[in-house]
C-alpha cells in the first residue's frame, strides 16, 4: 500500500499550524511525522487537534534533550520509553491520539555528530566505512539486550493502545542478515527486537554525495539508493520503507541538500522501481523555506525517471567492503 509521510523536525509549532502549511499536507495527502522534545508537550495537544481538524494524519517523532541523546539507542532506552508513553498519555487526554509513533534509532547525539564530521571528510569511501566501523564504540551485550527489552515494552504499550509503531535506522542496519545484529549491536540500535510495524531506511542521496567529497557522484547514489532500498524490501518485506532527503537541514544543522526538486523526483521514483512505495521525505521545514514548496511535494508525490545504470566501479567497491565489513562485525560478536 502506498504511503506518503513528511518529517518536520526543525519547524516550529506555530508555523506548522498555519492554514497554508496544514492545507499543503491534506492537499497532497501526506502524513506528518512531527518531532516531540520534552519542552513540547504542553503545545502538543493544541497541533494535534489542529492538524486532526484539517484533516491531516498524525505520527510523533519523540526526542530526548540532546544531553540525553536525543534518538532511541542502547543508552537511553528507559528514558526514552518513559518519553514515548508520555506523549502518548498526553495526546490521550487531549482526544488526539497519533496514527503513529516513530522510534528514531540513532547512536547518541554526541556521537552521531563526530561521526557525522568524520563522514563530511571520509566515511562515505569505501577506507571510510572501515575507520567508522572502527570509530564505534560496540554496546556491552547487557546493556544492548536490556536496551532491547525496555524499547520493544514501550512499542508494545504503544500497540495496546491501538497505536501503530514505526522505526527510522541508518542504512547500516539492512546490511545485517535476518537474525543477526551485527551493526545493530555496535550502533546501540536495536531494530529487529522492537517488532515495530514499520522500518524506514534513511538513505539520504544527498549526504552521501556531498559527505562523499565527490567520491560519489548522483548517478553513483541513486545506484545505492536502489541497492539499499531491494536489500530493504529482501530484509524486512513489506515492512520495508526508505526515508529520502534532504530538503532542508536537520539537528546538526550542516546535512548536505538536494540541489533542486528534479533529484527528489529521481530519488521517488528510483525507490518505487526497486520496490517500495513506503517513503518519507526529509524534511518539511526545508521544503517551506525553499519555495514553491508545490514543487517538492510534486516531485515526492508523483516522482519522475528512474534512470539508474549500471554501477559504477567505485559503488561495487563500496558494496564489497560493506559486505566485508559486516561479516568481520559478526565474527566479533
């Protein structure tokens, strides 16, 4: 089944409630997957039934402090829980319950963002993949299972609520075969123990060409946007999804862009001929600050050419390290 989901991250609550922007997003019939900090709470209620009244679907994106890691990992899983159930509690009480609540599986904030500065230099070259894998730090066994334990009990309090659950992960965690957990284990990301409903890859053309220092070109992405996004179907059927971006900048405020909508056009269409018609665009602040925002819910909603050739020598390079890589993770745990 078709689905068509918008993050806002960055956005503030009184510009996401004005009538163009909820009358954009019942226009093109997209699903708002809405960022939640603490301090948000009391505003919450307010959008919800804002965005209910206009007809606009409703997933929250729960967020710690950044001091607390901001997305869902193996070091903060019970506060980041407790969070969950809290939003939800809230929403409860305001008759404004979510469609859905997305688990950010992320490696903590600090750490996201040195890896981050490192990919800007190197991780996206296959010697890069190797220095990241190197540059983690593996989660102890008991730490990652208890993480694993409290995460997959908030995503069934928020089933038995009649709430659906999604989870967004880093392309690293498709590589791990069914059953294993190899980069999950070393991201801090449980995924497969949560038995969320949804598995959206973020694999974001952008970021790996412009991180890439032209290692990578766009025809070389869109080669391994199509590559991830099979291997994403095989891993998790039709559970599968792929967020696509960027748009527009996100927490750490530097993410590399798309030039303009025709790749975001492309990066659709190349997703839907490998097989998935689950996608998530990063993200709708970008999309408001960068008009006409018709042109980039266009370029998402109807996609354009999937013209992907055949890959290149550095992306069957990339790919053969990453498989090696991932075997070498398997072997150490």
């Amino acid at each position: 089944m078709e689905t068509r989901r918008v993050y806002s991250e960055t956005l503030p609550y009184a510009e996401l409630v004005r009538p163009r922007t909820i009358a954009l997003l019942a226009r093109y019939r997209l699903e708002l997957v809405l960022a939640v900090r603490p301090w948000d709470e009391p505003e919450l209620p307010r959008v919800a039934r804002a965005l209910r009244d206009g007809g606009v679907p409703l997933s929250v994106w729960p967020m710690l402090s950044d001091d607390d890691g901001r997305w869902a990992s193996a070091h903060n899983a019970p506060r980041f829980s407790r969070l969950v159930l809290s939003v939800c509690d809230a929403l409860d009480r305001a008759g404004a319950p979510p469609r859905d609540v997305l688990f950010d599986l992320e490696p903590p904030f600090a750490h996201a963002r040195a890896l981050a500065s490192m990919g800007s230099r190197e991780t996206s070259t296959p010697a890069g993949l190797v220095g990241l894998a190197s540059g983690l730090t593996r989660a102890a066994s008991g730490a990652f299972d208890a993480a694993s334990r409290a995460l997959a009990g908030a995503v069934a309090e928020v089933h038995a609520r009649g709430i659906a659950t999604s989870t967004a992960v880093w392309p690293l965690v498709a590589l791990d075969r069914p059953g294993g957990q190899a980069w999950q284990s070393l991201l801090g990301t449980p995924v497969d123990a949560l038995g969320a409903g949804h598995v959206s890859v973020m694999m974001y053309t952008s970021i790996l060409e412009g991180w890439s220092r032209r290692a990578l070109r766009r025809r070389d992405v869109t080669a391994l946007l199509s590559a991830a996004t099979a291997r994403a179907v095989r891993r998790w059927g039709s559970a599968a999804g792929i967020s696509l971006g960027c748009v527009g900048t996100g927490a750490l405020e530097d993410e590399p862009t798309y030039r303009d909508p025709s790749e975001l056009a492309e990066d659709a269409a190349v997703a839907r001929a490998a097989g998935c018609d689950k996608l998530t665009l990063f993200d709708l602040g970008g999309v408001l600050a960068r008009e006409p925002a018709e042109a980039w819910l266009d370029a998402f909603a109807a996609g354009g050419e999937a013209s992907v050739g055949g890959a290149s020598k550095r992306v069957r390079v990339a790919r053969t390290v990453a498989r090696a890589v991932t075997w070498a993770l398997g072997r150490r745990r």
